[in-house]
C-alpha cells in the first residue's frame, strides 16, 4: 500500500460558497491490485443529514496533462465516515491528484485534496 507522496492540502477557493460537508479522514491510500491500482479514501459527514455523493479523482502527468478522471459513489449518514475505492487505470507512474466529492447536481461538497501519487 502505497500513500500519497506529497503533503495534501485542501483548496478552499474551490468551494467558495463554504459549503462543506464532507472532511477527508486521513490520507488516501494507493493500493495496488494485482495490475490495477486503485485510490482508498475515507470521508467525514460533518452535516446533520445523510450525504450521498461521487468522489472523483483528476490525475495529471509530469507536464501537467490530465491523463485520467475516474469516480466512485459515497453515502454517509449522519455524523459518521464511509470509505470508498475508485479504480486508476492509468500504467503505474508518478501522478498529481486532486480529489474532491460532488453532490448529484455537481455541486462540490469537499474541498479539494492536492497531492503526489504513484500509481
């Protein structure tokens, strides 16, 4: 199980309305499968509400390409974590990561996680 290699950091200025309502829960995980990696992230429910959503991850190659989006759902219920797994199918590399969770209208509800992966 490989981490992300670089210090993560969220970007508020993605979510400028404020509205946040799901909290990354440590750091994500790379996993490696056989020949298919794939990303493990857990996420807090900081609303009062059950919260269904997708998380999506963006991967970006050394020139700054984005060579990959992949997404999985994730339901929470109120106040507690879920975890999910979205699948890379990229050849195993060095990659910048942004992961992020929308709502089902698109409207982003974490902010956005910045970091180095290898995959």
């Amino acid at each position: 199980m490989a981490s992300m290699a670089a210090p993560l950091h969220a970007d508020t200025t993605s979510n400028p309305a404020g509205v946040q309502m799901l909290g990354l829960v440590g750091q994500p995980q790379v996993v490696f499968n056989a020949t298919i990696p794939y990303m493990w992230v857990t996420f807090a429910n900081q609303s009062p509400s059950q919260v269904n959503g997708s998380v999506y991850v963006a991967l970006h190659n050394g020139l700054g390409q984005t060579v990959a989006i992949a997404s999985s759902p994730i339901l929470a219920a109120a106040g507690t974590s879920a975890s999910t797994a979205i699948f890379l199918n990229v050849p195993f590399d060095s990659y910048t990561a942004d992961v992020f969770v929308v709502d089902g209208s698109g409207v982003a509800i974490s902010p956005t996680i910045n970091g180095t992966i290898v995959a």
